[in-house]
C-alpha cells in the first residue's frame, strides 16, 4: 500500500478538475453527469448579481418527488428539488440566498459547518425568528472556506421532511488533484409527516410503529437514499478508467449514521467536514448525521460496482448509487452485492488523520472547559445536556478570544453526532464542525477557538434528539 506522502504527491501534479460549470458559480443537482433515469435536477438559476455578490432565489414549497418506481410522496422541497439544488461557488465569494416561504408555517436556512456571521445562522429563536409563510429573508455571508457543507431548515423537524442540500465552496487550489466529481447526500426516506419521538419506551405498540431496537429509536423510515433514490432505482455515477474521481460525501438525514464502501475499489480520505487532511487509505467510514467525508478514489477495476451505506444503528437495508465505467454495458450489480469493505478491511479511524493545515502545531490548552454528560432516550423521551433540556438550559458563557474546551460523555444508548455552529475545532490531529459521540459510556472532546461573536447553537445533529432538548447556547459575553 502506498503512503499517504506518496499519493499526495502524486495527486499534486496537476490534473485537470472536470465538470464545475462556468466560472465554478454553476449551481445544479447532486450529479456532476446525467442522473439516472426519473432523477429529474431542475436548474437552480441565479438572479442578476448586486454589488459583486452572487445572488440566487431559493423558494421553500410543498411538492411531490418520486424516489423510485411507484414511490411518490407529498413533502416540503427547496425549488422542488429533493435533495435540494446544489449551491457551489468559489472561496471568497459573496454569495446571497433570496428564501421564499410557501409553506404552511415560518421555516428558516441554515448554512450548516459555513461560519457565517451571527444574524445569517438561521437559528429560530437565537439568531432570528423563522421567515413567516409568505413572506421572504435574504442572507448574505462571504463564502468560506473552501469545503463540502450543507443547508439545511432548523425548524422543529423540517429537515426530515426533505428541506436538505449540498453547498460546495471550491478551492482556489486544491491539495489533491482529481479528474472527476460527485456530491454524494445520503438520507433516509420518511414518507409520512415527522412527529417527536416521546413516549417511544411506554409499550409495545409504541415500539412496533417506531422501530426500536436494543434501546435505539427511530422514525418509522421506508427506506434509505443516495441523491435522493432507493436503492432499488440507484443513480448512477459515470466514470472512466485511469480517472482519480472525487466523491463528496454529505448526511444531512434526521436520524441515520451510514458506514459507506465502494465495492472494487479502497478510498483516500482528503477531507473531513470540509477541512483538508493528508490522504489516508481506507476501505470504509463511518458518517454520521451532519458529516461530511470527501474521498477520492482511483478508477483501476473496469466494472459496475455498488457504492453502499449501511446504517449502523438498525437493520435495514443499505442506500445505493451505482459506479460504472464508460463502455461498460453490464447489468446494475444485485442489491445484495454488498462491498468488501462492508464486511471487513480498514474502517477510518480519526486519530489516523492529519489535517494539512495544523501541521507541526501543538494542541492549545484551553482557558475554559465545559463537561457535558449526554443522556435521555427513556421514560418520557427527553434527551439532555448535563441534565437539562433545550430551551430551559442554562447558556454557556465564553469571551472572545478564548480557547474554549468541551469535554462530553454519552450514558445514553444512542450515538450523538454533536455539532458546534460558527466554528471550527480541533479534535486530535484535525478540524472538524462535528464529532460522533459514540453509546454507552463513549467519549469525545474538541477545541476550539472563540473567534466569532454572538449566540451559537451547540447539539445533536439527529433532529429527534435535537427536539427532545439535546442541545445548548454557547454565548459570547464581555469580559
């Protein structure tokens, strides 16, 4: 096996990038080629620009999509488009988002991993109340840095009705060369309205029509999705031999954590939330609600090969796109053609990355530390931060400047993905915007660095366990 020295050098010798549209302000679906068939990508078009930003109208409305064969459901869309259009820009553009709401109640945007300025965040009653039905918010925010993000709804649980996108800002330069990309949104498929999960623990009737098991709780889902498709009509990616392709990697679901693999082929890591890392080899990774992995892979076997993510908390059956070769006129491979990666190989460890730009620098000691026990799920179905539940809990003061320390511990039976807003952290030897906590008795801790004043939201990215109260304020105060 290669070293991750080597790869990147080689990935450095400058191939052409591939399929960003005009001037990289092409805003489109998830697909970089065709998508397969019936995965209609309407146009995201931009209005004329103002003041040298780039200015684009992104209408929230009732709709149906179909996500495959015969299964064609009534939710709510951005641009009636599931996932969502596309935005991508480049590093260091102005980029405005016009939101018109045609839904039934006020609903907002968040810009999930960007940080933005305090008032663009789209935090219902912290950053700003939710855009009423009929009425329309314009944000305005410097794109940066480069990196995969999403936006995403931050009401309640709109984001389990289909109020998700991919938000690529692109590198002026990026570490690894690649000839070829493709964003990648997994999800999982909730055909019916979202309801909070309380009294899920109460009986047995409750349990069946939740889905429960070994102390895990979860909407009653259908299926799981890649751009937006079951797996039984998968998209597909076209590729051809000898490429290095870019697959973006994005979980913006509502409660499902994927362990995603190529069949036929391992995958180099080169970015995590966004932020750059060496290349490091694997044949799996784990990605949890609110994450996102960038890999690249070297197309060396010719073939039809299953790109799979399977949920790690329940049995179901795992999402799926299909990678195929040009000229290759096999069959889709079998659903039940699960990758080798699915079932044994190197699994990304994050103590194995190093990111590029925190190369030969020591961790600081932070001038605060927060300890947080994360707990819930039972009786009831409150899940809580150090015993209380969002919004009756306690903020948590910090100063500008500071390098602030969080320290957490999950008693709970559940995996939390904790993501922070308006900062990245350092976890390691890496920046991240969210670390997966993982159940029972699991640990995990970041700093970061108190550089972006203003009330910012600290929680679980599984949206059911954000509800139940899983969440905190970290709030900026004068010294």
């Amino acid at each position: 096996m290669r070293s991750r020295r080597s790869f990147l050098k080689q990935f450095a010798l400058g191939s052409t990038v591939l399929g960003l549209g005009g001037g990289g302000l092409l805003l489109e679906g998830c697909s970089r080629l065709a998508p397969a068939e019936g995965a209609t990508l309407p146009s995201f078009v931009p209005l004329s620009g103002r003041g040298g930003a780039q200015r684009y109208r992104l209408v929230a409305e009732v709709g149906e999509v179909e996500v495959g064969p015969g299964e064609v459901y009534r939710t709510w869309l951005y641009n009636g488009q599931f996932p969502g259009p596309e935005i991508r820009v480049r590093e260091g553009d102005v980029l405005e988002v016009e939101v018109e709401n045609r839904l039934p109640e006020g609903t907002t945007v968040h810009w999930h991993g960007l940080p933005v300025p305090n008032a663009m965040d789209g935090v219902p009653g912290l950053t700003q109340d939710p855009i009423p039905p009929g009425e329309i918010f314009l944000y305005r925010f410097t794109a940066g840095p480069a990196g995969s993000y999403l936006y995403h709804s931050h009401v309640g649980l709109q984001l389990d009705r289909g109020l998700i996108a991919p938000l690529v800002v692109e590198e002026t330069t990026p570490h690894v060369a690649y000839d070829r990309e493709y964003t990648v949104v997994l999800d999982d498929y909730l055909p019916g309205d979202p309801e909070p999960l309380t009294g899920v623990m109460m009986g047995p009737r409750m349990m069946r029509r939740r889905g429960m098991m070994g102390g895990v709780v979860t909407p009653p889902y259908r299926g799981l999705l890649v751009n937006g498709r079951l797996p039984s009509a998968p998209v597909t990616f076209e590729v051809k031999q000898g490429e290095r392709v870019r697959f973006r990697l994005m979980n913006p679901s509502g409660a499902t954590t994927f362990r995603v693999a190529l069949a036929g082929h391992r995958m180099w890591v080169t970015h995590t939330d966004g932020r750059p890392v060496e290349p490091y080899e694997v044949d799996s990774l784990y990605i949890a609600m609110g994450e996102r992995y960038d890999v690249v892979v070297e197309m060396n076997h010719p073939g039809a090969w299953n790109l799979m993510a399977l949920p790690v908390e329940v049995q179901a059956p795992p999402a799926r796109a299909v990678v195929r070769y040009a000229g290759v006129q096999d069959a889709d491979p079998p659903l039940r053609a699960l990758p080798e990666g699915l079932r044994r190989g190197r699994v990304l460890n994050l103590s194995r990355l190093v990111s590029v730009e925190l190369e030969n620098t020591a961790p600081v000691r932070p001038d605060r530390v927060f300890r947080m026990t994360l707990s819930g799920g039972m009786m009831g179905g409150r899940w809580t931060i150090n015993g209380q539940a969002y919004p009756d809990a306690d903020p948590l003061l910090i100063e500008e400047g500071m390098h602030v320390g969080v320290q957490m511990f999950n008693m709970s039976m559940m995996l939390h993905p904790m993501h922070l807003h308006g900062h990245f952290f350092r976890t390691g030897r890496i920046l991240k915007d969210t670390l997966t906590v993982r159940p029972h008795m699991g640990r995990g801790s970041f700093v970061f660095r108190a550089d972006n004043p203003g009330r910012w939201f600290f929680h679980c990215h599984n949206v059911y366990h954000l509800e139940a109260g899983m969440a905190r304020e970290f709030r900026y105060t004068s010294s």
